[in-house]
C-alpha cells in the first residue's frame, strides 16, 4: 500500500515545505491499470507471436502453479486437497467455497481476482482447470463461468474421470478432456 505521511517544516523565509514519504499502496485506480496492461501485454504476444506462444506461455504458468502446491498437497485425500486448494488464489480466500455432494465435489468461486483480464482472454481460465486437474488426479471442468454471465466460475471434479499427473500437462478448456 502507498501511505503518504507529511511532515511540515518551516523553511528559511517563513514558508513551509512538506516531506513526503510514499509507500506501496494497491489502489482501485491502480488495479484497473494493471488489469488494463496485462490485457495488452496478452493482446500484443498474440498479435505479433501467436496463439500458440500466448498458450506456451499459460503452460509454463500451469508447471509453475503446479510445482508450487505439490509438496503442500503430498499425501492428503481428495478431500483434504480440495479444502486446501480453496486457497488456490489467494489466502484465505472468503469467495471459494466447496460444495461436497453425493455425486459431485466442486469448487465455487464468487469473486475472480483475474475477472477483468479473464473476460478478454479466456484461455487464462486454463491454467487454473489445467492445475486442477493436475494437482487433484481427476478431470476438472468449469460447468458455469463469469464468461457466460454465470456470476461465479464452478469448477467440478470428475471423480470417474482419474488422469495421470505425470503425462497430463495442459489443456485448453475448449478441447476435448484429457481422460
């Protein structure tokens, strides 16, 4: 966060100057010029490089989500990991919830944090079904999104769909599952 503290000093001549001390702040302005760049750093990599470098690069972000959660992950039932992965963006995150039925496990998000930037490239949604499934051995596939006016992302694990995480990498949600 950006914290502004002043301090007035009287200087020679009777006028006063300020000290100011800026420290981080995130701000809502802020966020919308980072949403806005990363749409078209995006944008720019598919124009002048191509779709399937936009994609090499959402794979390489997969590997490093998935390095990221594996030893966290290590010898937890699905259930455990499912818990665990609430937090799959951010800690303690109060808008994923978990909804554990006799015929489905899901994982419910109500607020996305890439919502602005997943409205303009999809593709990013990948990496998180694509993490998903890695981590969880099961497909995963997100049955409603923000994209289709759903108001949340739902994203259900095929419990009958089992993969294999050391052969499964990446793959677009558009493609067919990787079963």
């Amino acid at each position: 966060m950006v914290w502004c503290s002043q301090e007035s000093t009287t200087s020679v001549g009777g006028s006063s100057s300020r000290n100011t001390n800026l420290h981080q702040q995130v701000n809502t302005f802020s966020l919308r010029n980072y949403d806005t760049l990363t749409i078209e750093i995006l944008d720019t990599v598919v124009k002048h490089l191509g779709q399937q470098e936009l994609k090499k690069i959402l794979i390489s972000m997969t590997e490093s989500r998935v390095r990221e959660w594996e030893s966290r992950l290590l010898g937890l039932s699905l259930s455990e990991k499912i818990v665990a992965l609430k937090e799959v963006y951010s800690t303690n995150d109060t808008f994923m919830e978990i909804e554990d039925t006799d015929d489905s496990l899901k994982l419910i998000e109500h607020n996305c944090p890439f919502y602005n930037i997943a409205m303009e490239q999809p593709i990013l949604c990948s990496v998180t079904v694509s993490v998903l499934t890695r981590l969880l051995g099961y497909q995963v596939i997100r049955e409603k999104s923000f994209q289709n006016g759903d108001e949340r992302c739902v994203f259900r694990v095929l419990q009958d769909h089992p993969i294999d995480p050391d052969t499964y990498r990446f793959s677009e949600e558009h493609e067919p599952p990787k079963f």
